[in-house]
C-alpha cells in the first residue's frame, strides 16, 4: 500500500507542476507517528474543489487542461489505503503555487534485526 501512495504522490506532483517546478518528498520518524509530505510548486487546487478531489473519477478541470492522463481513482485509493493503516492525509493548496499532501501514519513496531 505504501509504494502505490508514494507512487501515487509523487507521480501527481510532477504531472500537475509547472515547468521547472520543485517536487520535494519529505518522510518524518516521530517514534510514533510516520509523516510523509508531498509537495509542488504547480497548479494547485482551488479551495472550492479540494474536497472533492478525493471522490472517485473526479478530476479538476484545472487537472483536465494540465494532462489528459489519469482517471479520477489515484487520490481516492491513497485516502482509502490511508484510512485502512489508520492515518490521515491532509491537503494545503493554492492555486498557481501549489500543493503539498501530508499523510501521518501510526509507526507499526518492526522486528529487531541482528
């Protein structure tokens, strides 16, 4: 699940920026909690139309223009594999500046290696 989000993230961030545009991937070990942060400096998302971007088969009509590839179903299946491991995804936008994704996932104990 967590290389189809990462896959996911990233691939969105550097089909939606602009030319020349940053994309910057940021993993956080808080003991307890793993962040992962996505962001770009493309088009952004209007505020009208951030909560929808999570439905399945939406796309912004802004995303639309920037690239006819795509279906609407790589943000809802990141949002239900996120809430399936009991994290959270956040989404800051502004259009024209960009986008950054947070999602914050319990840290699962692993085994000790020797």
């Amino acid at each position: 699940m967590m290389e189809i989000i990462v896959s996911n993230l990233v691939g969105n961030a550097i089909r939606y920026n602009r030319p020349g545009g940053r994309v910057s991937v940021r993993l956080v070990d808080t003991g307890k909690l793993v962040r992962l942060v996505v962001e770009d400096e493309g088009i952004g998302i209007p505020a009208e139309e951030q909560a929808k971007i999570f439905d399945e088969f939406y796309r912004s009509p802004e995303a639309r223009k920037k690239s006819n590839l795509g279906t609407g179903l790589g943000l809802p299946i990141i949002k239900k594999f996120v809430n399936e491991m009991g994290g959270t995804i956040e989404l800051e936008s502004e259009v024209g500046k960009g986008s950054t994704f947070t999602i914050v996932l319990p840290r699962k104990a692993g085994k000790k290696r020797r």
